[in-house]
C-alpha cells in the first residue's frame, strides 16, 4: 500500500466548503495536494493552492483542522491519502488555475448528489457538518 503525504485547505463561504473541479479527474475535491521531498505540508500548501486558485495564502494565519486517511480518488493501486487539512482566509477572489477547471461550494448534500466523489472530500465534509461548520 503506498502512502501519499497530501494538504487541503479548507473555504467555507455561507456554510459551505470550496472545492476544485480537476479536468484531469472529472471530480471535485479539496484543494491543495502532494507535499514534495524537502517541503514542510505549510510550504505545500501555500504553494499548491498559488497554483490551483492563483491567490496567495498567509501560512502564519492557516490553522490546522483535522487529518484524514482515505482511498485516493482516481488512483487503482490502492494508494491511501495522508491528508492534512487547514483552514485558511483569501483576501482575493480564487480563480482555477492549472488542472482546475471550475470552483464550487457545497454543503455535504450537495457533494453527495455528485456523479463523481472523492473519498476524503467527502469525509471531510462530513467531519464539518458534524462540527457545525457547513449545512
């Protein structure tokens, strides 16, 4: 079983929670991704998420949430996401960028009317519902 070292940062925006559409996995799911060699899961996540939504982020105001394990959505090998998960604040308005193709905000309902679904997404989104964070 292959192990994979991931961050997502979590919106929430009218009780709902930001999430990425991927056009390379015709799914929606956190943003954020793999932490690389030599990279702390902040570095990551500043610079996945200037990559995906083409905003910056302040690292000193990201505040950890919650870490998740699940099948990563996509993968046949059975790799499992080791996925830490950080709220965070934009001060800009995040834009796809790279392999996003849209954004969306989504209430664990919501998600769960989704053709495709990532496991950890939807974890996670059940993790806030249960915390009062989304509808």
């Amino acid at each position: 079983m292959i192990q994979l070292p991931t961050v997502a940062l979590l919106i929430i925006k009218e009780r709902k929670l930001l999430l990425t559409f991927s056009r390379n996995k015709q799914c929606f799911y956190l943003p954020g991704g793999k932490v690389d060699k030599n990279e702390t899961p902040i570095q990551a996540l500043c610079r996945e998420i200037k990559e995906e939504l083409n905003v910056s982020i302040d690292a000193a105001q990201l505040i950890f949430y919650a870490h998740i394990s699940a099948r990563a959505y996509g993968e046949t090998d059975g790799t499992i996401m080791e996925q830490d998960c950080y709220f965070g604040k934009i001060e800009t308005t995040p834009e796809p960028s790279a392999e996003i193709e849209k954004l969306g905000y989504f209430s664990l309902a919501a998600y769960l009317n989704e053709l495709n679904q990532a496991p950890g997404a939807v974890m996670i989104l059940q993790k806030l519902k249960k915390d009062g964070f989304i509808d």
